[in-house]
C-alpha cells in the first residue's frame, strides 16, 4: 500500500522511475541536491546528476516510512538494483518551496 507524500516529493519518485528532465522540473531554479557527499545546485546539475546516476546502475526506490522532522519530510525508501549492497535504506530528506523542493539530502 503505498504512503501518502505531499505532492512535490510524490512527483519526484514518480519522475525518478523515468527521466533526469522531469526529476529536475521537480525542483525550484536553485535548488540544492547533497548525495554521496556531493552537491548539487541549480536545476541543470540536478539534471546532470541524476542522468549519471541513472547511467551507473538500474534502480528502483519503494518508500516505506514519511515523517516530518525540523520542517523537512524525511521520506525513508528501498533502493534495489544492480549495485553491489542491494538492497538499501535510504533517507530523503526533502525542503519544500510552495509546490517545488528546494532541497534533498540523501543518506543511509
């Protein structure tokens, strides 16, 4: 049964399954993405980041668990795919913009 997600973070792991460009359409203009200790500011390095995570390995993400912690929805999700270690607990931690995110942090 799937959780409820407000609906930027909802549309960012709908667009995950399928295109860099729509997961990019996800964020404001100058949103920052942290994952694996890198960062990643504007809508077109979050473009480029995701396009080379996609290019890497074959992925799927199941969120299980959503809270709200210090005024970010912390979504916890199954990362399984053909990476050595899957499959995985991750935490994204999502700060919304109105009806964007304006940033993500990704960790274990």
């Amino acid at each position: 049964m799937p959780i409820p997600l407000p609906e930027p973070v909802a549309a960012y792991f709908a667009a995950d399954r399928d295109d860099g460009d729509l997961v990019a359409l996800c964020f404001t203009e100058n949103a920052v993405v942290v994952d694996e200790r890198q960062t990643h500011t504007g809508r077109d390095a979050i473009r480029a980041w995701q396009a080379e995570a996609s290019a890497k390995v074959s992925y799927t993400v199941d969120p299980f668990a959503v809270s709200e912690e210090g005024g970010r929805t912390v979504v916890t999700g199954r990362v399984a795919g053909d990476f050595p270690g899957s499959p995985v607990d991750l935490r994204y931690a999502f700060a919304l913009n109105g009806d964007k995110i304006a940033r993500l942090e990704i960790t274990r």
